[in-house]
C-alpha cells in the first residue's frame, strides 16, 4: 500500500499552505515597514485630505 493516504496528503497542504501564507505576510509586511517607502505611503495616506474640487458638471 503507497504511503499516501489522504491523511498525509491534507497534512502537507495545510503545512504548504500556512508556510505559503506566511511568506507572503512577510513579504508584504517587509515591503510596508520597508524605509525607502515610507516618504511615499505618508503622502498617499494624505491624498483622501487634500482640498481637491472634484465636480461633476
């Protein structure tokens, strides 16, 4: 009988998966936290604030 029984199979890919998802939060968390980008996350955070006449005429 082969070793893989769907038991095993679900175990690797809820493993996978929460490594996988991991990464990819680090990666994005990195990229937030990451000094060459905070000038520019400082000023798109400000852009909803800004005095802007936006008009449907």
């Amino acid at each position: 009988m082969s070793g893989l029984t769907y038991e095993t199979v679900a175990k690797f890919a809820q493993q996978g998966g929460t490594l996988y998802f991991a990464a990819i939060f680090l990666a994005g968390l990195a990229y937030a936290l990451w000094p060459k980008n905070g000038e520019t996350f400082s000023r798109l955070a400000q852009l909803p604030l800004e005095d802007a006449e936006l008009t449907n005429d």
